[in-house]
C-alpha cells in the first residue's frame, strides 16, 4: 500500500496565538514539508484547491511544479483539481508539465470540490454542477489519450483535430476520480476504469466500506481486470511521539476550523467529546502516537482492501516544527510498520 500526504495549505489563524502565518512563509515551510516527506520514503505529496483566504493553494500545479524541484522520487497529486471550473485543457497541460519537470512523477485527482467559491469566480453556473464535471471528465480523457483532439460539448468551445502540448512523460499520465460517497460518481469511476480516491473524514469508516464494494464490483462489471483496481482513502489526523500531545496539538485548530465550516453550513460545533469518539478506533481521525495510526491504517486495510492511504495532517494551521516531526514519524515509523505487515 502506497502511503503519503495531502494539504490545502492551510493559512488559518493559529488556534491558540490567534497569529496568521504570510502566504509567503506557509509556502516556504509546505516546500520543506514536502521536501522530508520525500527524504523519510513517503509515495505521494498532495495539494488540493481551494479560493478561500484561509488556504493558499488555489493553483495545486503551480505548487507541486516548486515541489517537483525539491523532491526526487515521491509522486505529486492534486487533491483535488476542481474539475468542474476549471478548463480541461489546462488542466491537462498544466499537469503534463509537473510531470515533465518530475520527470514523470504527476497524477491528476479530479473532483467536483466540496466548496463553491471557484463556480462563480470562473463564471459556472452551479446549477449545471453535475453536467459541468460529466461534460468536463470526458474532455480530459480524450485529451490524456489523443494528441489531437476533436470534442464537442455544452459548456465549452468545440476543438477541431486541435493539437494539445505538452505531452507527459507518462502515457497516460495517472488519473484518479475524488468522491465523497455518492454511488453514481462509484460507479462512474469504475466504469470508466479509473481509481478512485474516498475522502473519509468523519463518522464511522464502516459504512463507507458499501461504497468501496460497489466500486469493485462495478469495475468487474464493466469487464476490468481486478488486480489493475485501486482505491485510496483520504482521511485527516496527527501523529506525535505520545498519543497525549498528539492530541493536545492536533484538537485545537481542528475545533476551530471545523466550527468555522459549521457556521458556513449549518452545522453543530464540534466538541471534545466527539472529537474523542473520532480518534477512538472506530472514528474517522488517524491522531495519535505512531503505534495507534498504524493499528489504524492496517485495521482500515482489513475493511477495504485499499492501495493508497492519504493523511491530511493540518485541517487547521499547524506549528511548522510539529508538522515536522509528525511527517518524520509517518514516514520512519508509520510507514515502514504498515508495508511490513502488508508484505
């Protein structure tokens, strides 16, 4: 099972300070992030998208380009390019260049996001939210597979046998579909023959595991073969040297910036309590020390038999020097224990 991280680039104040860090120096400290994520023997560094002032990372491939030229060997992800407003074709070119300066280490994570803010800022109407990804996935697959590329669709201008560069290292370069739990984005992924990424980031992990045996079974329906399936899961959580500061560091500025989505929805606050009940073993959060996650990860392998575990180890700002240790710990003791047991 590949193992690695995933970040939004958090830029929230810190939950006990009340200090913001500059998008200059999240940056700075996201590249010597990614930089020992590489050198501990992590597979893949993530970046999502989001167009929010609390998150610098609205242009994911421009990031993972600066990362390409600190790392040497992990595999670079989007997590996620928001699809659906975005243009295809840059994506694909976009894309195709962090591959080209990784010397093919790039992957595409496509999805519809799970904010809004992008649809009106590039002029979508999101009413035509599922259209718009439809419409747009089938572009970017024409565009992986054919130099030149003829395509027409309703929320774009047709191509005539246009010529699409650069080309990727890869052919194809990798292309993994983001859902969050509906069955007919399980289904299209399978039937398509593309991977799938499950974002799991609360309430039991168990009754996500339906969703995971449609998929397998949607992609043996569609006549593929199953050992070319791969899923990862994508979860939030921390690790420490001790389970207590693990925890001490981690509930803080998740309290906060999930209370601060809960505002934007709808949603209760989340308490202590229930913060307590997701790190149990039967939660969704991987906090604790490096023992508990790897307990965690292997006992979510036995219910999904999945490929591919993402952690996401700020959900809000975290202090550089504690995200530090916690991806050296992921990678020199997490890591080597789960692939180990999996041999």
């Amino acid at each position: 099972m590949q193992l690695g991280l995933y970040t939004f680039v958090e830029a929230t104040p810190d939950a006990n300070s009340r200090d913001v860090i500059s998008p200059e120096q999240r940056l700075a400290n996201l590249m010597e992030e990614a930089a020992l994520a590489d050198e501990v023997g992590l597979d893949v560094f993530g970046v999502g998208e989001h167009h929010r002032p609390d998150y610098v990372a609205s242009t994911p491939a421009v990031v993972l380009a600066a990362v390409a030229m600190r790392t040497r060997r992990i595999r670079l992800t989007s997590a996620v390019t928001v699809l659906s407003s975005d243009d295809p074709v840059r994506v694909f070119q976009e894309y195709s260049t962090v591959d080209l300066l990784s010397h093919g280490r790039a992957e595409i994570m496509a999805g519809r996001g799970s904010f809004i803010e992008s649809f009106p800022l590039f002029g979508y109407d999101l009413h035509d939210y599922d259209a718009l990804f439809s419409e747009k996935l089938e572009l970017l697959l024409k565009l992986r597979a054919n130099e030149r590329v003829t395509w027409q669709g309703q929320h774009r201008a047709p191509l005539t046998d246009q010529p699409v560069y650069p080309r990727p290292v890869q052919a194809p370069i990798p292309l993994w579909i983001a859902v969050g739990g509906t069955p007919e984005s399980v289904v299209r992924a399978a039937t398509l023959g593309l991977p799938m990424a499950l974002a799991i980031i609360g309430g039991s992990p168990e009754r996500f595991k339906p969703l995971v045996d449609l998929y397998r079974a949607s992609w043996v329906k569609a006549g593929h073969d199953l050992d070319t399936l791969e899923v990862s899961i994508n979860s939030h959580g921390f690790i420490a040297d001790s389970a207590r500061v693990a925890v001490e560091a981690a509930f803080p500025p998740f309290m906060t910036q999930m209370a601060k989505i809960g505002r934007e929805r709808g949603w209760p606050a989340p308490t202590r309590q229930q913060f307590a009940a997701e790190i149990s073993r039967p939660g969704a959060l991987f906090v604790g020390d490096p023992q508990q996650v790897i307990d965690k990860i292997l006992w979510e392998h036995e219910l999904f038999g999945h490929t591919r575990f993402l952690l996401q180890l700020s959900v809000g700002t975290m202090p550089h020097d504690k995200m530090l240790r916690a991806i050296e710990l992921y990678g020199t003791v997490v890591a080597p224990a789960v692939r180990k047991a999996l041999r």
